[in-house]
C-alpha cells in the first residue's frame, strides 16, 4: 500500500506543478502539450488522442483526435503562445484509426478559417494521402464558398502536403529531428511511433500498440516515454475482448517490462483503456512490478517538460 501511495502522490504533485507553474510558455526548450488524452469511448473528460510537441516556440502535433483544435485553443489561452490555431501546420499521424484521426477535418480547416495561409505539412503512414483526398471532396463545397463567397479565404490555407513514410528520420528543421519507428498493432499494416529530439532532449511517444521491442530501441533511456495502456481483462470473460487487446494494446504488466528496458527518465500514461473492474491505481499497481521509475498519468490540457 505505501508504494501505491507513494506513486498516487507522485502523480498528484507532478500533475499539480504541470497546471501550476507557468509553463515553459516561452520561445525555448521543449515541452509536451496533452491536448486529448483519450481512446474511442467518448469520455466528457477526455478528448481524442492529440499532443503537441512544442520545440524553440514552434508546435508539432502528433495525431488529431476529437477536440484537437479547441484543445490547442485552450492551450493557447493558457499562454502557449505556439499552439493558437492559425499556427498550427505541421502534424504526424501515428495511424489511421478513426480515434486518431477524426480531428483531422478540424485541423486542416479550422486554422484555415482562423487565416492560416500555409498548406498543413502532414507525416503519416500509407494511406494518409486517399483519407486527406476523401476529406477534401467531402467539404468541397465548403471550400469553394468560402474562398469564392464573402469570406474571402485563402486559396491556399485549407490544402494539405502529405507525406506518406516509412520508419526513418522523417523530418528535420532547426527545432526538432523526427524519427519515425514501426510498431505492432494488430492488423493495421503500418502503425508507427514517433521519437522527437529537440533541445538536448528526447521524447518518444509509442502511438498504439502491443508490446514493441521498437519502442524499447527507440527511448533507450529517452527522457519521456509517452505510452498507451490498458488495464483489466484476460480473466475469461470476454474471450473476444482478450484476443483484441493482446494483439492491438499494451497491458500495465507489459508496459511495466516495456518501460524496464527501455529506461524512461519519466513515463507518461495516455490512452489508458481500464477494462471491467480496474482503476488507475490498480494500473500503476501492475506497471510497478517490472518498472520502478518515475510514473505519470496524463490529464487533457497537461503540460511535460523534460
Ligand atoms: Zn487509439
Ligand atoms: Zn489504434
């Protein structure tokens, strides 16, 4: 029970110095933004799965979530000055489950809307290209009247420059290297993980996934781990459900062992799926056999910092 307690403060205090300090808000260094920290259930609490990056004052979002662009937003009134709308126009995919991908229309309009002139730069697997074709013709009409009505859009703003690509450093500018890694994720051919490095510092974040030796390479004592996880479950009750999760996810015991190997200075929990009856605690609990370093559960609008 201590060592629950212990780890329930930790995460209290780090959560409570994320919303209280006044983030590194600043042009410099490098911190992560949980802009929506859910998975498919529509959880009130929870927007879709969405971070930003923020590297020398620029944002790199990684997936588009439901919410996203209100969650940037909402950052953004919170005094990140790099996440206001029209700024935003570069983001990686890690797959195309809808759950990661449903903000998509939202993040290539919106901050079009909001007078956004650059085309979005958007990183992502195979397949990238016909979604973001299928979303153009489905607000095609959308497009021509606010560009050819009053509104007076940019002709511009709303387009999209899509990469599709393979494991690899993907990109690279003044700010940040990007380095793109495979990971398994049931039956989606290509699913991917991200590693950012900026400033001197390392973040890797895993995407979904069951438990990857990629990711494990990829951190090699990173300076945070942002992890998917379930917990619960495998009890025979849902047979189906078990097959699902064991291919697709990361249960806290494997994440546990994921994160020995691969040494995280901090691991960060995101799109935590609890199963039948299990909280939080009893996650932490089943991470902490294997992994005895520093543990965080992301809250939306939370702010990390190496
Ligand atoms: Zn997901
Ligand atoms: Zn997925």
């Amino acid at each position: 029970m201590a060592i629950v307690a212990l780890i329930c403060i930790f995460v209290a205090t780090r959560r409570a110095r994320a919303q209280e300090e006044k983030v590194p808000t600043s042009a410099h260094g490098v911190f992560v933004v949980f802009l929506g920290t859910g998975m498919p259930r529509p959880d009130p609490g929870r927007q879709g799965p969405s971070l930003a990056i923020v590297a020398n004052g620029k944002a790199y979002i990684v997936d588009a979530g439901v919410g996203v662009v209100r969650q940037a937003a909402a950052a953004y009134v919170r005094g990140i000055s790099a996440l206001q709308p029209p700024k935003l126009d570069i983001a990686f995919l890690t797959h195309l489950h809808s759950d990661h991908t449903l903000g998509l229309p939202d993040l290539i309009f919106t901050p079009w809307v909001m007078h956004r002139v650059a085309p979005l730069q958007l990183y992502g697997p195979s397949g990238t290209q016909a979604m973001v074709d299928n979303i153009e013709k489905a607000w095609a009409e959308d497009i021509d009247i606010r560009i050819h009505g009053l509104e007076h859009n940019t002709t511009s703003g709303h387009k999209v420059v899509v990469h599709e690509i393979q494991p690899g450093v993907v990109y690279q500018d003044a700010n940040v290297k990007v380095t793109a890694f495979a990971v398994l994720h049931g039956s989606w051919k290509e699913a991917l993980g991200y590693r950012f490095d900026a400033d001197g510092k390392s973040i890797v974040t895993s995407g979904d996934t069951r438990p990857s030796q990629s990711v494990v390479d990829a951190c090699n004592g990173c300076d945070i781990l942002i992890h998917e996880v379930y917990s619960g479950g495998g009890n025979g009750k849902s047979k189906a459900g078990d097959a699902y999760f064991s291919s697709f996810h990361t249960s806290a015991e494997e994440l546990g062992e994921i994160a020995a190997k691969a040494r995280p200075k901090l691991l960060v929990i995101t799109h935590y799926v609890p199963r039948q009856n299990t909280d939080q605690t009893k996650m932490l609990e089943e991470i902490r056999k294997k992994f005895s370093g520093p543990v965080v559960v992301a809250n939306d609008l939370d702010v990390i910092a190496p």
